[in-house]
C-alpha cells in the first residue's frame, strides 16, 4: 500500500516540478547581467577627474577638529554628571566647588564643541558657494557671529564662581540655542542646496549642447524633451526645500521647530531625479548617437 | 354453535390495531448481544472487502487534490532577482559605449550624486548647570 502511494507521488508530482526547474535557473542566469552592468555603471568619479576644491581639505580638517571636541564634551559631561551626583549626596562646600568647577569645564567643551561644529559648516559651504552665492554668504556671516558668541562664552564661563551665576548663563544660552539651531539646519540645507543645484546646472548645460550636437539623431533629440521636463522638477524641489526654511527662520521662539526633515525630504527627490536625467543622457547617447 | 365459534376466531379491531394503544403493543428492540446487526455486517468479508476499497479511494482522491494544488503553486525555493536596480527604474547602457568625455562628464556628476554627507548637529545637555 505504501509503496504504491509512494508510486502515485512520483508519478504525480515529480515530473512537473523537475521539468520547470531547468527554466527558471536559466532565467536566473541572464538576468544578473543586467544589473550587473547597471551597477558597474554607478562607480565613483574617474581617475582624471578636475582637481578638487581646496575647501574640502579645509572642511576634512576642521570636521576631524570638531569630532576631536565632541569626544572631549562627552568626556567633560560625564565628569560633570559624577560631581553634581556626589554634591547631591553629601552636599558640602567642597564637593559644591568641584561641582562648579566640572560645570564649567562641561560648559567650556559643550561651547567649544558647537562652535566647531559651526565653523566646519561655513567651511563646508564654500565647496559648492558658486550655485548660490548670495543666500550662502548670508548665512556664513550668521555662522561666523555664533562662532565669536561662543568664544564671548568661554570668556563668560570662567569668571562664573557660584551656582546663580551658572543658572542664569544656563537660561541665557537656552534662548540663544533656539537661535543656533535653526542656522544649522539652515546651512545644512544650503549646503547640500548648492550641491544639487551645481549638478543640475551642468545637466542643464549638457542637454542644451546635445540639442545641437550633429552626432545625435533626430530621435535622440526629442527624447531630450523629457529631460528638460525632469530638470525643472528637480529645480522645483530645490526651491521648495529653500521656501521651507525661509519660512522657519523667523524671530526666535520659546521651541525651535526641526523643518529640516521636511527639506531633506525635497533635495532627495530632486536628487533622484538628477539620477533618472544622467541615466537617461546616457542612453540616448548609446542609443542615438550616429558616430558609434 | 358453529357460528360462535366463528365469531369468536374474527379478529375485529383488537386491541393491537388500536393506535391509542399502539405504544403496548410496538415491538421492542432486541435486548440480545450476540444478535447486533451492524457488528454482523462488518465480520462479513464482502463487507471488509468494500471498507478497504473505499478507504484506498479516499486515500487517492486526497492525494489527486494535493498534488493538483502543488502543481498550481510556483518553485518558492529558487531566488530570482529583480532585473532593474533599486535607484534607477530603468536599466542603463553601459558606460564603456560612451565616448571618453561624455563618460568622464557622467561619472563626475554620477559621483555628485551619491554625495550626502550630513554633518549632523552635535547632541548636547542645554541643562548644564540648572
């Protein structure tokens, strides 16, 4: 009975199922190829490539100085988390010395460290300045007058010898921070701004000339209509990402208000689309180009 | 006499075709083991014989429906990947068709794009000394 089951099963079953399997791991094969190729495509920029911006030397170090500062922050916090902890215990004026004086070294770091933090963004900004000259300038000099605020700071903290002087240095820095924090995002959204905005230029300029090129068919051409199309969606959506932070730069509130998601959101999508424009550029020159 | 007698054997309406009285007179169900028809029935060998065929049946008719489902159903074990790439919906030509320019020009504002480095804000305590 078993074997006869077992039989039926074999019968049943086996011949389909093996006779497809050959198909699909054929179909497994050829595909890969595909991307492959389309991967090979993405590699970084060739070996002859312009030589590169000074200012990103300058940014690479001054990013590699504010890394140095945030570790010495942490470092300084924790210092301070351990002497209010023992101050709370015991509550005598020496550990409320050693307490103001970790507060103070905690201050002087956490400033140190935004202040280079700030100073590497300005530099970063020079990279790509040319796209956007006149908004990036704006927001270097409101970088470079936070820089001098926290060196005002350093200055401030160390003549600070009791808790009420600290406490109200502390209310004082958290309106100010309001301030600090909507011009960082802002630059960072300049920043990466200036980038696409550079790229879509030169993608511009590309499609302009091969609107003219005599080595490209008429076909290739007019399949450049798309891409003007493509290239104004992108610009749409860098703009937008610059209304965004217009209108989130206001006077300062009691809370500042994080818009720099919603940006960051607009330049990928007009990123993307400069990808879907390369692309497709070097397609229509495979495709319909009369001297290959 | 002769017709007394004759009378007496008529059987005229009795009390066993009486409807109302029907219940007395049912017959009852037998009360003997040994005498179980079913249990009769299964030890005859015509009967065994038709149980096994019907069972071999059934057996075959369930496996008919599995092995139509299994026909139905696609390899789920061979992995097949997708021919387009995640970041372009279309596939592209491969740069070495391009002309040298044309490549270095795309492979520069390639390059551009996959620029995305965010220096992210430092996180820091706004409570120092509060």
């Amino acid at each position: 009975m078993l074997l006869f089951v077992l039989t039926f099963l074999q019968t049943i079953l086996g011949h389909p199922i093996f006779a497809q399997t050959p198909a699909t791991s054929a179909a497994t094969v050829t595909i890969p190829t595909i991307s492959i190729t389309s991967s090979s495509s993405a590699t970084p920029a060739p070996s002859n490539t312009p030589t590169p911006n000074p200012a990103i030397a300058l940014y690479n170090q001054y990013k590699n100085d504010y890394l140095f500062n945030r570790d010495q922050y942490a470092q300084s916090y924790l210092d301070y988390t351990q002497k209010k902890q023992i101050y709370t215990k015991y509550n005598t004026v020496t550990t409320q010395n050693d307490k103001i004086d970790a507060t103070k070294q905690a201050l002087i770091t956490r400033n140190n460290t935004l202040k280079t933090y700030l100073r590497a963004l300005r530099v970063k900004l020079d990279i790509y300045k040319t796209s956007d000259p006149t908004n990036t300038n704006k927001l270097q000099i409101e970088l470079s007058k936070l820089e001098n605020y926290f060196d005002e700071q350093n200055t401030i903290v160390t003549t600070l010898n009791n808790d009420a002087d600290i406490q109200n240095n502390a209310t004082d820095f958290r309106i100010q921070y309001i301030h600090v924090q909507q011009i960082e995002a802002a630059s960072l959204v300049q920043s990466e701004y200036n980038l696409r905005l550079s790229t879509l230029n030169e993608l511009k300029s590309y499609i302009t000339q091969l609107q003219t090129d005599s080595t490209l068919t008429t076909e290739g051409k007019q399949s450049l209509s798309n891409e003007i199309i493509k290239a104004d969606n992108a610009l749409t959506n860098l703009n937008n990402a610059q209304d965004i932070v217009n209108q989130n730069m206001g006077p300062s509130t009691y809370q500042f208000s994080d818009f720099y998601p919603d940006a960051k959101a607009k330049l990928v999508t007009a990123n993307q689309y400069e990808i879907d424009i390369i692309n497709d550029l070097q397609n229509i020159l495979v495709r319909y180009s009369n001297s290959q | 006499m002769t017709r007394v007698s004759e009378l007496d054997n008529q059987i005229i309406d009795t009390h066993q075709d009486n409807p109302l009285t029907s219940s007395l007179s049912s017959p009852q169900p037998s009360t003997n083991p040994t005498i179980n028809p079913f249990k009769a029935k299964l030890k005859d060998p015509k009967f065994k014989l038709l149980f096994i065929l019907s069972l071999i049946l059934g057996i075959l008719l369930i496996l008919a429906i599995i092995a139509s489902v299994m026909r139905k159903k696609p390899t789920p074990t061979i992995y097949q990947p997708r021919p387009t790439s995640t970041l372009s919906p279309t596939p592209t030509a491969n740069q070495s068709q391009l002309s040298p320019i044309w490549q270095q020009r795309l492979q520069l504002r390639q390059a551009e794009t996959q620029m995305n480095e965010d220096l992210l804000p430092p996180e820091i305590d706004t409570e120092i000394g509060k």
